[in-house]
C-alpha cells in the first residue's frame, strides 16, 4: 500500500500542487485499497521490487463521453529510475486487454497541464486530449 501511495504523492507534486496539496488522504487510501480489493491496480515489478502501476476504474461517468461508462485510468506512475523502458506501455497494454475483454470502446485518462513529461507520453501511445479545464483562484 506504501507503494501506491509513494505514486499518488509522485504524481501530485509532478502536477504542480500546493505542498499541503500532495500528501494522500484518508479518502485517498481508501479508494486505493478499494483499488487492489477490486483487481483494479496492475502492478509492475522488476526483480520482484514493485517499480509501477496504473490503477483503474470502470464505474465512472464522464458527461462528455457517449457511453455512460468509461474504462477510466485513474493514476499511472512509474519509479523514476524506470521510467523509459517500457513499463509504463506494458501497463497500459495490460489495462487495454482488460478494457476490450470488458467491453469499453474507450480509455480515458485526466492529464494535469504541468505535467508535460505525462502528455508526451500518453500522445505516444495514442491518447488524444479532449478537452482542457481551466481555474481561477479567488
């Protein structure tokens, strides 16, 4: 669980977030161990250490989308020494298998616009974006 909580907190200082932003709540943990309770969180290792994993859901609901459902990939991370091998593609085949065995036409995943290592990536693999969100502190 230490692990998936390592990516999450990664992932959130990648995006940018305010320090008191990063660290993974109590609700956070949950949705994780719901996660893996479900089979939900692919795992990847190397020498049998945990060095990544995309964790996904499939019960969510975008309005933009057509289908009420979406195989939704709700966080990928890769350890920093990993990353460029090939294992963040490797887990996305894996979700992908998993997507067309459940029958989803589509695969969604929200990118923050700070994170432009992220962008690169998933263009690569084919993702397009959809649409850009936009905020105003006040």
């Amino acid at each position: 669980m230490s692990f998936l909580v390592e990516g999450l907190e990664s992932n959130r200082a990648l995006e940018g977030r305010a320090r008191e932003d990063i660290r993974a709540t109590r609700s956070d943990m949950e949705a994780l161990k719901d996660g893996v309770a479900r089979k939900n969180v692919r795992v990847a290792e190397v020498e049998g250490e945990a060095v990544g994993f995309l964790h996904f859901r499939t019960d969510f609901r975008v309005m933009y989308l057509e289908r009420a459902g979406v195989f939704w990939v709700d966080l990928v991370y890769v350890k920093e020494g990993h990353r460029g091998k090939g294992l963040g593609r490797l887990l996305y085949e894996d979700a992908a298998r998993i997507a067309r065995e459940g029958r989803f036409d589509k695969m969604v995943i929200d990118i923050f616009a700070a994170n432009a290592n992220s962008q690169g990536f998933h263009r690569k693999l084919g993702f397009k974006p959809v649409y850009t969100i936009y905020q105003k502190e006040l």
